[in-house]
C-alpha cells in the first residue's frame, strides 16, 4: 500500500509544481486495482490459493499506470498544454 500510495502522491505533486501536464492523471485510473490488490492481500495473506485475484489486479494497476501516464502525456503532446 505504501508504494502505490508514493506512486499516486508522486503523481499528484508532479502536476501540482507543473512537473507534469495535468491529462498525466489519468493514470490515477490505477488506484482503482491497486486498492483491491492490497485489500485482497490484507484478507487471504496466509492463503496463497486465494491471492490470486489480488496478484491479477497487481498487474493490471501496474498496466494501467503506465498506460494513463502515457496516454496523458500523449494527450497533452497533441492539445499543445
């Protein structure tokens, strides 16, 4: 939870000091996953069967950080901010 939360706040402080472009927070769309994921984590810790579903919304966090930061980052690219 601590690096997501460090990922989402670097993201946030980025577009705050104008580091960033603010269409970059798109990829805060991986919140979303990455709570569940450490939820999932948190209720079948000593379950290793049951992390499967928090191991799959891992990746897909993971993906879609990368994909709204570049998606905004496109955006802005082309809508000249």
């Amino acid at each position: 939870m601590v690096i997501a939360g460090c990922a989402f706040f670097n993201l946030i402080a980025a577009v705050a000091v104008g580091l960033l472009p603010p269409s970059t927070l798109l990829a805060l769309l991986a919140a979303l996953p990455a709570g569940l994921a450490v939820r999932g984590l948190w209720r079948h810790a000593e379950q290793p069967a049951r992390l499967i579903p928090a191991i799959k919304h891992t990746i897909l966090a993971a993906h879609l950080y990368g994909i709204g930061l570049a998606a905004g980052l496109f955006f802005a690219k082309g809508l000249g901010s």
